[in-house]
C-alpha cells in the first residue's frame, strides 16, 4: 500500500503519526482541522485485475475511434459506475488515471457531478497526487465547459462544487502548500470566479504580459467580457474559510512557493470585492487584528517585518499582486507605513526591486507618484550601476502615464548616460548597450559595441521617451538622427533596436529628423525588409517620408520582389505599399500617394484634434503634429480612410452637399441666440460621434463659412482622386 497526502506544514507533520490521525480531535479544537473519516482516506490499494482489465478495454475502444458520439456518454456513464469506491485508487495510478482523464471528458453533466460526489471525501488527495491532480483537474475543466455551453446546468454543477469546496476547505493547508494540489485549487478558484478556459492563465501564474503593461506599452487586465455567471456565494465561503485556517499559519505560508500561487489567484478572483479584499490582504501580511478603517488597515508591528519578506521571492511575487488589486485607501496606507524612504534601498534588491517596480506602476494619483520621484528620480545613475533598469523604465513609464515630471525624466536620464563636457550624440547608443556602458570603467573612450547583445530594458526606455512629447525629447532626437549609417542598419537588423527605430518614426518628432534617419538606410531597404522584423520597420519609414523617399524604398523593394513574397512579412509589406502597382505604373502610383496624403490632411482639418489641425505640416501626415503623439488613433484612422478611399459615398459631393446644408441650418439656428451664449458654444470641441457625421447642434456663422472652404477643399481632392482612378 502507498501513502499519499502527506502534511505539507512541517510544525503539523512532524507531531502526527499514524496512531493519533485516527483519533478524533477534541471539541472545539482548531489545532487539526482532519476528521477521522479523511485521515483513512489517504492510504490507497491496488486497483483489483478485473477493473484494470475492464479500463484497459474502454481505453483501446476510445483509441481505435470505433465508438459513436452518441454511444460515447453512455459507455462512459456505464465506465464511471463502475468506478464507485474505487476513485481515488484508479485515480493516483499512473496509467488508469488517464484513461479516467478521458471518461471524464466524454461524460455528460449529470454522470460528472455525480462522479464528483462519491470521490467527494477522497477529492483532497487526489489533487494532491502526481497523477491525481490531472484528473481533478480535468473535472473541473469539463465542468467549465458544460457550464459555457449549457448555462441551465448551472444549478446542478453548484450542489456538486459545494460538497468539493466543503472538503477542500477544510483541508485546504495541505493542498495549498502542495505542488499538484496547489494548481488544483487555483483552478478552482477560478471556476467560481467563472472564468473561462481560454482565459485562465492571468489567474493561474504570473502574468506573460505584466512588463507591457507597467510600461504602458498594453493595458492592465481587467476585461470581464465572456466571465460565465460563476458561484460567488461559494468562491467568498471557500476564500473566508481557506483564510480562517491559515491565520495561525500565514508566518510560514508567507514563504511557501506554492501557497504563494494560491493567494495571488485568490487576489485576482477577488478584484471588485473591495471588502472582502480589505479582510484578506491584511492578513496575508501578517496582521493579526481586523481593522477596516482607513488608514489603519496594517499594523505597525509587521512593517519591519516586511521589507523583510519583499526580498523572498515567493513573498516578493505575491506583494506585486497585492499591489495590483488593492483599493486605493489600502495602497496609499502600504506606501505611507511600508514603502516611504526606503524605496531605493529595496530597489537595490534582486527580488525587491520587482515589488517597487509593481508599486510605481499601480500608483494612481499625481500627489503619490511626486513622492515616488523625490525618492528614485534623483538615483537614476544608482539604478543603472546597481543593474536596476527596471526601475527606471517603470518610473518613466509612470510619468508619461500621470503626466507628471515628463521633462525631468528626459533630463535626468540624458544627464545619466552623457557625460558634463559630452554632446547628446551617445544617448541611444549607451541606453542601447546599457550593460557594456555602466561596466564599463572608462566610460569616456567608451565606444559603439558592434555585434554586441542590445540590452531589452533599454530599448524599452528608450521606445516610453519616444512617446514624450517632443520637446522634452530633444537630445534623444538629436543622438538618435546623429547615428552613423553602419550603426542605424545594425539597429534596424536588431529585434531590440528596430522596436526603438519604429518608435522613433511613430513619434511626435520633426519630419525633417525622422526623414534624416531613414535616408541612411538607402541602397539598404530591400536588405532590412527580407530580415526578420525589418517589414515593420519599413512600413514605418513609408509612412514618416515624403513622396521621393517612398519612391525611393519602393524601387528598393522592387529589386528583391521574388525573396520578399515568399518571406513571413513580405507579401503584406508588398500589399501595403503597393510595390506591384508601382511596378505596374509609376505615375498612376504617384498620383494614388499624393491624392490618399490630401485625403489624409483633409481629414484631419476637419475631424482631427486641435493641435493636429493647429500644427505646421512640413511634409506627409506622418509630420504633421509635434505635440505628443498618439499611433493608436492615428493608426485606426489611417486604416478608416484606406477602406473608404474606395468608395464613392467618402467623397461624394451629395454627401458633402447635404453637410453644407445641415451646417447651414445650423448656423441659423446659432445666429438667433445671443452674443454671450455664442461665445461660450465657441469655447466647446466639437464631439465626433463617427467618422464623418458631426454633432454640431448649435454652431455661429463663422464656423459654418470654414466648414464650406473644407467642403470646397475635399471636393477638389474628390476630383483628383477620381481623375487619377481614371
């Protein structure tokens, strides 16, 4: 016989013994939380010859595919009958359990809560077995799939989940500290959240995504759409009671690697129940009081006793999501009593610094982030030495998303890597090569490392300057055009460096620059665009020149047609600048760019921002705003005109006609209104409510006048669309 389901709790384990398992424990004890009916449960026999044989034969019948759809549920049904008492046996067996795996998928609802029943008792320690754990989790997830499609079963699956969630409660030490039962749990958990399958893996581990989303380069997760109804009178029952049991215990629950995994799926599921998350997190740092005053969530006594733990690293990663998913009151409390004046000390930690950078990217108010500055602004060069970059990108990225000490960060960071008596011309190249320039000793005769590893946190800093508004930017714009023209191709041959390129050439910068860095890549582009993530940077350069220069690349592109079309990217980078219309006829390529750039400026003249249309255009749309940009909007709306550009209905002059005479009434009605009344219409922005229609209810005879020299302007690059078309 084996034995399976050991304590996972040393202080528990080593004090029990196979004689007093058995005993009852004594009323009202909390010390053991095992009856004696689940101590006997954790010792399994063999699987008799009869059912191994009988498994064996259903398994071989699934394999061959000799079994209807139809039949499927019922042998299954049949098969799973004949496994009653037997559970947890052929479930921790190493070759049955997967033959029970795929019973399981294949039975109908009912067949599988009441599978769920009679293995109730033994449940716990089936997850927590190395075999076990698949099949209960296989169950969960086939219950999660009828529930998606068969939302009427909701009932049934409900009476089954509480009879599991009542054992797993009770015994939930043992599964959250082991290494299969701790998955099963979380699985669970995520179950009554009633999160669907395909987007379980935010809640199951560390988010993939969670560097994108501190640097704002990908909003933080917390889209809902497609939850199922889930069971939240049981998800808050098991979290109370799994917190119940572990309050005596959190000091060592604290470092356990897997109980770490629960709590922070626990934290994610609980997102929007401020108040039960106000009872939790408290006590996942140790708390031993409850109080849910603000302000006085987190007693003094643990604060030393936390820096501590933020440098362990199963504590560090369940502090970051603590972080994530605390209220603001909570937030604001841990920072005051916990973080305050000691920020670059646990910056210089390895696990640490993780913890501080969670802390700045979670901040949400102008006031805290002027704190959090004061503290890490000022040792940006300590960060780099100490090989925190981390920090830094999320301190930047921080600024640029609450809009505070943008240019002080461009300042700073530029001080940091050029030297007093230096040009800005090495900024991009030492964030580039971050590595060899901070260890570097002489960093005076430091020079461009060829063919050496780009390293990843300064690219991304560099891409989150980019985003800055112009202004601020200027050194970096100045270093980043002053490149030689050997180490822009390096750049742009790199993964690394040719996202830094692309953020550039998306930038608020000058034209004239971006066209100053793309023209070093000429007798170059057809090279770029057969690499690897070359396309993307190409595309970008199309759409920041001007008219010579995107003949220019074109032609380029040309030349190696055959190997672009059959790389990954190329037969998109062909269809999106229209290399075989351009091969077809030059001219008639000509004249589609300069209609499609008139279209674009046209555009933007009337349904743009207002910086947009106040900026000075030196070339295509690309260089029409020095203001902050922003590539989503622009992207979307370039992609809307693109589709439309087809159409007659864009540039209709019925169209065009029937907006000049709205606006005409318009401005009659704004004219019988008072000077006062006018005055303050002006002051409003006009609301875009699609992508031509203008709510323009009540509009002065001004504005009706510009409207018409726009009509007028869109209907004269009508007819050159039309004519080129011809």
């Amino acid at each position: 016989m084996v034995s399976v389901g050991s304590k996972a709790l040393p202080s528990r384990s080593s004090s029990s013994t196979g004689k007093n398992k058995c005993k009852k424990p004594k009323k009202g004890s909390t010390d053991d939380y095992h009856d004696t009916t689940t101590a006997y449960s954790t010792i399994r026999k063999q699987v008799d010859p009869e059912t191994t044989k009988y498994l064996s034969e259903i398994a071989n019948l699934f394999e061959s595919d000799g079994v209807e759809f139809e039949e499927r549920s019922l042998i299954c049904a049949n098969a799973l009958e004949e496994t009653k008492g037997k559970e947890f046996e052929i479930a921790t067996d190493y070759i049955l359990s997967h033959t029970l795996e795929t019973i399981l998928q294949g039975s109908d609802v009912d067949t599988l809560c009441s599978f769920l029943h009679t293995s109730a008792k033994q449940f716990p320690f089936i997850a927590m077995d190395r075999s076990g754990s698949h099949v209960a989790q296989t169950a969960i997830n086939s219950l999660a799939s009828h529930l998606q499609y068969d939302p009427q079963v909701h009932p049934l699956v409900e009476e089954a989940l509480t009879v599991i969630c009542k054992v797993i409660a009770a015994n939930s030490l043992d599964v959250m500290c082991n290494c299969y039962g701790s998955h099963v749990l979380r699985t669970l958990l995520c179950l009554l959240k009633g999160v669907p399958l395909d987007k379980s893996g935010y809640y199951l581990s560390k988010s993939t995504t969670a560097l994108a989303e501190r640097l704002n380069f990908k909003q933080f997760s917390s889209n809902k759409d497609g939850f199922l109804p889930g069971f939240p009178n049981l998800l808050n029952s098991l979290v109370s009671e799994m917190f119940k049991h572990s309050r005596k215990w959190i000091k060592d629950l604290q470092l356990d690697q897997f109980s770490s995994l629960v709590f922070q799926t626990t934290l994610r599921v609980l997102v929007g129940n401020d108040e039960l998350l106000l009872d939790v997190i408290p006590i996942l740092l140790g708390c031993k009081n409850k109080s849910n005053a603000d302000g006085n969530f987190i007693e003094s006594t643990v604060v030393p006793g936390l820096k501590h733990l933020f440098k362990e690293p199963g504590f560090s990663h369940l502090m970051e999501v603590v972080l994530e998913v605390s209220p603001v009151a909570l937030f604001n409390e841990l920072f005051t009593k916990v973080f305050r004046s000691s920020l670059l000390e646990l910056s210089s930690h390895q696990h640490g610094n993780f913890v501080v950078q969670a802390l700045i990217s979670h901040a949400s108010d102008q006031d805290l982030m002027e704190l959090i500055w004061d503290e890490l602004g000022p040792n940006m060069e300590d960060l780099f030495q100490m090989g925190r970059p981390g920090v830094v990108a999320s301190l930047i990225a921080a600024c640029e998303r609450l809009h505070i000490n943008e240019q002080k960060c461009c300042q700073m960071l530029a001080k940091t890597v050029c030297l007093a008596d230096e040009n800005s011309k090495w900024i991009v190249p030492r964030l580039l090569f971050l590595d060899s320039y901070f260890t570097c000793e002489d960093k005076s005769n430091w020079t461009w490392q060829s063919g050496a590893k780009m390293n990843v946190m300064g690219s991304l800093i560099l891409q989150t300057i980019f985003r800055l508004n112009s202004e601020y930017t200027k050194p970096f714009i100045t270093s980043i055009t002053s490149m030689d023209t050997a180490h822009v191709l390096e750049v742009v041959k790199n993964a690394r460096g040719s996202h830094v390129i692309e953020a550039f050439l998306s930038s608020g910068a000058p034209g004239k620059q971006k066209r100053r860095l793309v023209s070093k890549l000429q007798k170059h582009f057809g090279e770029v665009a057969l690499h690897s993530s070359g396309a993307f940077t190409i595309e970008k350069c199309f759409t920041a020149c001007n008219l010579s220069l995107r003949e220019t690349i074109v032609s380029e592109l040309l030349a190696v047609h055959s190997e672009l079309s059959k790389a990954k990217q190329g037969s998109y980078l062909l269809r999106r600048l229209d290399v075989d219309g351009f091969a077809a006829s030059p001219d008639h390529w000509r004249s589609k760019q300069v209609s499609k750039e008139s279209t674009y400026k046209d555009f933007y003249a009337t349904f743009g921002s207002g910086d947009t249309r106040s900026a000075k255009n030196d070339g295509f749309l690309a260089d029409a705003s020095n203001s902050k940009s922003n590539p989503n909007n622009v992207k979307e709306m370039r992609k809307e005109i693109d589709q439309s550009l087809g159409s007659s209905s864009f540039l209709s002059t019925d169209s065009l006609n029937k907006k000049a005479k709205k606006n005409k009434k318009n401005a009659e009605i704004g004219g019988n209104e008072d000077d006062s009344s006018r005055k303050k219409k002006r002051s409003k922005k006009e609301k875009v409510e699609s992508g031509y229609d203008i709510a323009a209810t009540e509009v002065d005879r001004k504005s009706a006048k510009k409207r018409h020299r726009n009509r007028e302007v869109s209907e004269g690059s009508g007819k050159k669309l039309k004519k080129s078309d011809e």
